[in-house]
C-alpha cells in the first residue's frame, strides 16, 4: 500500500506554520504527516497540543529538535506520535528516528553528543526502513547560510550501515532539498515557518516533492 506523507520541519511556533499544515491535513490527500522537529523555539509544549489537534485524523509522527523542551517528547509519545528513541509500524514500513540537535555552544534545550544520538539509533533502526531526525546525515541537505556543513557525522554512519530507503530531517532552514544516494533518498522539507514543506509519496517507488508556499 502506498502512503502518501505530508513532511514538515521547523515551525518555531509559527501560527501561519499551523495554520498551514491543519490545512493541509484536512485536505484528505495525506495518509500522514511526519514532523522532524522545532516545533517551537525554547517555548512550551502547548504548540505541540495545537499542531496534533490540528492534525484532525491523520496520524502524526515526530521527533522534537534542537530548539524544543525536552518535555515535547513526553506529549509526543502520550498521543502516540513519537519516534524519538523508538521504532514504530505504520502500514508496511518501519519508522524510527532521534531527534534533537548535536551538542554545541549555543546551548540549546535538547542537545546530545554525537556517541549518544549514534548509539540510540542504533538500538532502534533496521534496513531498508524510514529514518526520522531533526539533525541531517552530513553531507545531504545540510549546508547552513555561510555554506557550511551543519549534518551530523553520527546519523551518516547509521545511514550507511543500515541503508534506509528514506530519511526525513530538517534543522537546516536553507537546504530545502531531496538528494539520492546509494539507494536512499534523503529529504530537508525546509522550513514550516517559512511557508516550505514536502510530500513523499512511499511505495515501490519513492517519489518526493518540495513546496514553498
């Protein structure tokens, strides 16, 4: 069965954001919508109660981000939206992921070091399934304003050692983009906030496209 996926990142509490996305999930085209994080930026979890509530009957899946409180899991996994730390079923294919942001000096609210976001999604990640993070591989879709690479070393290894057909991540606003390599196809929706989001369409055939609102 083919599941049609409404992708999103990066909202930071944008209420044109939500406003977006309820709409639309409300479409009827969507089977589900996955969230690669910063629902908010260092705010409180209330936004993520409106965006599921907004979400109507379609399912979500998300992982927080750097810029979320630690506290968006705990919300996420109450209302069985959450693939932080964890694999889920959904149709024929497994979901897992990690979410937040590597450790760096800004000191944001859901940081880790890389040795702990490598080994979580080892313990969680199987071939040939879907990926969820907010920070992407190094290398795809991760070049920041000045040109620099902001993806992470430690997902890329995952990446490579267990072949996913398709990983979601956000984090990087500028790299909206879908790249293939090596038989995964890896996905930055952009920014929510910013009017940006993606459709995938998972089946046989993996086909992604990017929209800018």
């Amino acid at each position: 069965m083919d599941i049609n996926m409404l992708v999103c990142s990066d909202l930071h509490s944008s209420d044109k954001a939500l406003d977006m996305i309820s709409k639309l999930a409300g479409s009827g085209e969507f089977d589900l919508i996955v969230v690669c994080g910063d629902f908010t930026t260092v705010g409180t979890t209330d936004y993520v109660k409106r965006f599921l509530k907004g979400a109507g009957e379609v399912m979500v899946l998300a992982v927080p981000g750097n810029c979320d409180l630690p506290e968006t899991v705990e919300v996420l996994e109450k209302a069985h939206a959450s693939v932080h730390n964890r694999r889920t079923r959904f149709g024929d294919w497994d979901f897992y992921g990690f979410g937040g942001g590597v450790t760096t000096s800004s000191g944001m609210p859901f940081e880790n070091e890389e040795s702990v976001i490598e080994e979580a999604l080892r313990r969680v990640a199987v071939p040939g399934g879907v990926m969820v993070t907010h920070t992407p591989p190094y290398g795809m879709n991760d070049l920041g304003r000045a040109g620099n690479h902001g993806g992470s070393q430690a997902v890329m290894r995952v990446v490579k050692d267990f072949r996913p057909k398709l990983v979601l991540s956000g984090h990087m606003h500028e790299s909206q983009g879908s790249k293939q390599a090596e038989g995964t196809i890896f996905v930055n929706p952009g920014s929510a906030r910013l009017g940006a989001y993606a459709s995938v369409l998972l089946g046989p055939t993996i086909r992604a496209k990017l929209y800018n609102e």
